[in-house]
C-alpha cells in the first residue's frame, strides 16, 4: 500500500465547521475496503473543547488506511515469522541475536524461579519513580516485563515452564481494575503494552493458556486501560505512549473501536512532533483532538463485540472524569488549554530557537532525549504492529521518521553538532533504532548511516554487557564519548529485547 495515498489533508474549515450539532458524522464512514476519515466531531458526552483552542486552531481532517479485514495473530511487535527468524538465528549462534539472547537468559525476568508479585485491583504512580513501590506499579512494571521475556523465552527455547510462567503472570493481574497517581494513564500504557505483547505471543503459541483466563485477561484490558485511553488528552510521548497501547488491546482483543483510536492519534499527531522543513516555517499544529473519532463511529465498529455496547469502555468518559476529580488526577490539559502554548517556541515545542527548525527536529528534543526515546519508541511499535497487520505507517511517514532517526542519532555520537543544540540534554537510551532500521534499510533499502553507526556505538556494545540496577530501572554502561549520560536500558518502559527480536528480521519478510 502507498502511504502518499492516505496522507493527511489539512482543508480550509469555516467557523461553522466547529458548532455541528455533536455525534453526528460530516463525512462519510467506512471500514473494510475504503479508507476511514474522521472529521472534526465531539460526541455528546465528551469534554467540551478549550474555547480558546477552538477559536484558533482549525481541525485537520484526518484520512486513515483502511482496516484489515481480519486481524493477524501472533501480530503485535511480534509476528510468527519474525519470531521464527529469531529463532533460527539463535541456534545457528549467529550475532548479534546470540548476545542478545544471552543477556536476555541471564536478566532476572528470565529466570524460571520468578515470583509474581502480590495482585491489586488498583495501583498508584507518582512521577520520577516515587510512589511506585507502596502504590504496586513497581510491582505490576517488573511482572508485565518478566511476562514478555518469559514468552520470549518460551517460543526460542521451546521450554514450556517459561510459558507456564508468563500465563500465571498475565493470570495473576487479571484482577487489575483501575490506574490511579501522578503519572496514571502514562503508566498503565506501558504496562498494557507490555502485558499485551505478552498475552499475544501466549494465546498464540501455547494452547494451554485456558480460554477461561484469556477471558478474564481481556476483560481486564477493557476494565482497567480502554476507558481511560479513551480521548485522554496528551502530548507527546505520552500521547504516543496511549496510542500503542490502544492499538494493541485492539489487536488482542479484537477490538477495531480501540486500534482505530490508536491508529488515529499516530495519523494525526506524527507530523506536529516531527518537524520537516518542508512544512514551511510553522510546524503543523497539533489540534488536540478537535478531530477525532465521535463514540458513535467507535460503537459502529465495535458493535458486534459487545452485548451492549453502550456500556463498553467507548461510553464510559463521564465516570473516569468523576474519578480524576475525586483523585484530583490530571492530564496534559497545561499544554492546549492556551493556544499560545501550541506556537513555535512555544510549550509544546519546548521553546525551542529558530535555528533549530531543521527536518526530524522532535517537539521534546528541547526538553531531552530520554524523552524523544520514550515518544519515537511507541512511534516505532505502533507502526510494526501497523505493519504486521498490512498497513504501512512506516510509509507514510517515512521523511519524517527517517530524518528524525539521523538527526537524533548524530546528537549523541558526532563529535561536533550545530551550536544552536548546545543546550539539548542527552538522557537514557531507549529508542525504537532497531525496529525502525530494520524496515528502512533491511526492508526498503534506504541508507541511514548515522542511525547505523549509532547501533555500532552504542546498542549493539551492550549486549555483551551486565545489566545493572535490575530488576527497577536497568541500565547498562555506554561506552566513553557517546552523549547518554551513560546509560541504556536493554528492557524499559515501552521497548524490551528490541536488537533480539527486531535486528535483521527484514530479511524474513
């Protein structure tokens, strides 16, 4: 499929345009064989828009790809033939899946002896890692993360104690219901994604996980994630972070209303965090959710999978307001609420100067590179699980996710850069460099030769490395002369394993 076919159209809108009656489609909606556009609509009982948003920011509408007929399963980051490439490579001891297997078997979430950690119903964050351990995400984080190796481990080595291990797991965290904290939705997307990706390798790989603890599983997926994903103000990473996570419970669960959502926020908001020059000298505004799916388009997908679905998670907005109020929880509202805020050099570009408008700067390059790791990540994995299910974002948007992969790349390993980003901070490494090389170059051929060297440098040495600080925030040293503060994490937030299970799989495709 070309992308350059459903790219997104920014027309003229009349002031008109934003006092449609709510609910109602402007234009037309399809599914199957044509392409889906969402136009600037609000359901009835979704959050009214910011005034002084709506009075300057005008909807763009957004076309998306059309749906697959039927979702593809094992078709998260993982597809069965990427797995089995992985598993080739390992017995053939070829590198670098060899280390990289290595390193995996000896992290603690690899070990067969691994304890799940006490259940809850709900957990609790806070920000920059407090809170997490008296409030159970710490807990929940390094269950979620062993789940995933362990599954790993089961489909390489064919062990089935690993695979019995990443079911009680998954077992264990089906009573989850609700995500509360400082940093809540954040966190309960890496956790759903990284639960996810385990589920689906299990359910698909294993036919002793019980139907009855699958079902239990999903129902947990849409108890405690979809509700409050569902039109969650963000910026970001963390906007990217959501859209993951919905895109793979949409996948599991065989949820469209949900992949929809996510394949919707990564349509409309890649090109307002990754800037081209291209796009003249004003980056495209993001418009915040001025156009979206309405809850009736959603419940229109989803209409056979739920008894009544207008009581599933699509139609559950009022309650999860009530709840943040009452645990005075907030979202990213601070960045949009002032429209000003959306201007170049304004907030949501981290005031960053005028000479650094060049192609692939990121919105939070100016705010770190931890940062732009965590936001391109879910990027990345959202256009694999795109990609493993027929639809190419990776197309789409190739200019922009390219040029943002030198440009982030040259920052940490050339021994000069531009003066104009002196000031920009280099935190830990936890990219999607992989993943993204791997179809760019193995797959379609372009050459990205500091992205390559940027793996030669720094991901590729570490496999050979000691995981320290395992298993809370892991890290592993970055050798001298590389801008990383000296660190990257080999299993993190929303990225494990990614040089085993993504390096050269192009070759399988």
């Amino acid at each position: 499929m070309d992308g350059t076919q459903w790219r997104m159209m920014r027309l003229p809108t009349p002031s008109a345009f934003m006092h449609r009656k709510p609910g109602r489609a402007i234009l037309g909606f399809a599914v199957l064989s044509t392409a889906l556009f969402l136009p600037s609509l609000r359901s009835a009982d979704a959050p009214p828009t910011t005034p002084s948003v709506a009075a300057e920011v005008r909807p763009r509408e957004t076309k998306l790809p059309a749906l697959p007929a039927a979702f593809k399963h094992p078709g998260l980051l993982n597809s069965k033939e990427g797995l089995d490439f992985v598993k080739g490579k390992i017995a053939a001891g070829e590198e670098p899946w060899k280390s990289a297997f290595e390193q995996m078997k000896a992290s603690p979430w690899a070990a067969l002896d691994f304890k799940p950690h006490a259940p809850r119903t709900t957990i609790s964050s806070g920000f920059l890692g407090k809170g997490g351990e008296e409030g159970g995400v710490a807990g929940a984080s390094m269950d979620a993360k062993a789940a995933y190796t362990q599954s790993l481990m089961w489909v390489f080595t064919g062990d089935e104690r690993y695979a019995r291990n990443a079911a009680a797991l998954l077992n264990n965290w089906s009573v989850l219901r609700e995500n509360r904290g400082g940093n809540w939705y954040l966190q309960a997307s890496w956790l759903a994604t990284m639960f996810t990706n385990a589920a689906e390798i299990i359910r698909h790989t294993w036919p002793e996980w019980k139907r009855e603890d699958i079902a239990r599983f999903s129902e947990m997926l849409n108890e405690a994630f979809l509700p409050i994903f569902h039109n969650r103000p963000a910026y970001g990473n963390r906007l990217f972070s959501v859209g993951e996570a919905m895109m793979s419970i949409g996948v599991f669960n065989e949820d469209r209303a949900a992949f929809t959502e996510g394949l919707h926020r990564w349509v409309s908001y890649v090109p307002c965090w990754i800037y081209l020059q291209s796009d003249g000298p004003d980056p495209v505004r993001p418009d915040y959710w001025l156009t979206r799916p309405t809850n009736e388009e959603l419940a229109a997908l989803d209409a056979n999978l739920f008894p009544d679905v207008k009581k599933s998670w699509i139609f559950r907005e009022k309650e999860v307001v009530d709840m943040m109020k009452a645990n005075k929880l907030g979202d990213d509202s601070t960045i949009y609420k002032t429209a000003s805020n959306l201007d170049k050099g304004g907030m949501h570009w981290n005031k960053a100067p005028d000479a650094a408008y060049v192609d692939g700067l990121s919105a939070e390059t100016y705010r770190d590179l931890g940062h732009c790791d965590l936001g391109f990540a879910s990027v990345v994995n959202s256009a694999e699980i795109a990609w493993n299910q027929g639809i190419d974002l990776y197309g789409l948007e190739a200019r922009r996710l390219t040029a943002f992969m030198e440009l982030h790349a040259g920052l940490r390993i050339d021994e000069v850069i531009p003066p104009v980003f002196y000031r920009v901070r280099g935190t830990p490494v936890q990219s999607g460099a992989e993943a993204a090389y791997n179809h760019y170059h193995n797959i379609k051929g372009r050459d990205l030769p500091k992205t390559r060297a940027f793996m030669e440098k720094v991901i590729r040495p570490c496999l050979r490395k000691e995981i320290n600080g395992a298993p809370g925030w892991s890290w592993v040293p970055v050798d001298p002369g590389v801008r990383a503060e000296n660190i990257v994490w080999p299993i993190g937030c929303n990225v494990a394993w990614e040089t085993l299970t993504h390096a050269g799989t192009g070759e399988s495709k």
